[in-house]
C-alpha cells in the first residue's frame, strides 16, 4: 500500500564532522563577552573611564584580545543610557552566574548598583513643561 522511504531523512542529524561545535562554557564565554561589551559601549558613552577599563578589562579576558572601544555619542538622555546600562549589566550578571565567573559576576553587580543609584540621583522628567 504505501511504498518504502528511498531517500535519506531530513531529519537525520548531519555528520558531526560537518560543522564546528562549541561547548557549553564556550557558549557562555561569547554570550558574557557580548553583555560586556554592549555595557562597555554605554559606560564609554556615559563618560565613566575608570568602570570602562575594568569592564574592558573582563572583554579582553573572555575574548583572547581587547576590545574596540566606544567613540561615538549619541542623543540618549544619560537618564536612558543608565537604564540601558543596568540592563546590560542585568543580562551580563546573570550569564556570569550561569558559568560561575566571580569576577565578572561582581563587576556586573557592581555596575547595577551604580547604575541603580544614578538613577535614583536623577530629577524625575517634569511633566508640567510638556505642552
């Protein structure tokens, strides 16, 4: 009634040889590397050279090589850039925690933190002005 399946499946798994493979760590190193180097961008932008360099610092380490540093500005309020920069740390903290790098964990905290209190440092937008 029905006949035989000739070909080879497409659901057959490809050779192993046929493409690279990464572990897990090696997956988590590039994804942590990533964060960092996103909030790298914004620290750069915020002005904040000190937190730039130890962020930096944590990219070269990850990556075998130092990374490109941020040297354009945008028109983001630093208001926004803090809250992006939170995030990024957010994200790094917790892919840090994931593959149990300390010092990356700490430096990721560490810049929620200071992120955090800028924030709450910065005048609330005023409403009344916006007509």
């Amino acid at each position: 009634m029905y006949e035989p399946i000739r070909a080879k499946s497409v659901h057959t798994p490809a050779d192993d040889a046929d493409f690279p493979h990464r572990s897990r760590e090696e997956e988590l190193d590039i994804q942590l590397a990533g964060h960092l180097a996103a909030l790298l961008a914004v620290t750069d932008e915020l002005g904040l050279a000190t937190t730039g360099d130890r962020i930096a610092e944590q990219v070269a380490r990850l990556r075998g090589a130092p990374p490109a540093r941020h040297a354009g500005r945008t028109a983001a309020s630093p208001a926004a850039l803090h809250r992006r920069a939170h995030a990024l740390a957010g994200r790094a903290l917790v892919v840090a925690a994931s593959r149990a790098d300390t010092a990356a964990a700490i430096l990721a905290a560490q810049a929620m933190d200071a992120h955090t209190a800028a924030l709450a440092a910065a005048p609330a937008p005023s409403l009344l002005g916006a007509r």
